[in-house]
C-alpha cells in the first residue's frame, strides 16, 4: 500500500517536466545551437559542453535551493 503512493506522479509534476522540456527545446531552436555546434572547430565544441551542462546544474540547483528555502520557511511559518 505505501508503495503505490510512492510511484503515484502528481499531474503538476508531469506538467512541469514536459513544459520545461518544450522550453529548453524552443530555446535551442530559437538560438540554433546545432548550427553554432557544427561550425565551430571540434577542439572547442567539448569545453563549450562541458562548460553549458555545468552552468545550466548550477542554475537548476540554485532554483531548487530557493524553492527548497521558501519551502521551509513556509513550514516553520504554517507550524507557529
């Protein structure tokens, strides 16, 4: 029984995830990273990925750590 409440997804988690998605890939579009990507020299084409994944978990983690500290502080608020 617990276990079926585990992988039940909640519908605005799915939304968001697909919604993100479409986002990211607009983005790459719009910029046209393929044509960035296939006309640059291969020598620096790996530290540009390297450097765009890097910056992107860094902001990913920042916004969680901001949704994470509004969580918290509204728990402590709701609990007084």
């Amino acid at each position: 029984m617990c276990n079926e409440n585990k992988n039940k997804k909640e519908p605005w988690r799915i939304i968001a995830f697909i919604i993100s998605v479409l986002f990211i890939t607009f983005m790459w579009v719009k910029n046209d990273i393929i044509a960035i990507y296939t006309t640059m020299p291969r020598h620096q084409i790996v530290p540009l990925i390297v450097t765009t994944v890097a910056v992107s978990l860094l902001k990913v983690g920042a916004v969680a750590g901001v949704v994470l500290l509004i969580k918290w502080a509204v728990g402590k608020i709701k609990n007084k």
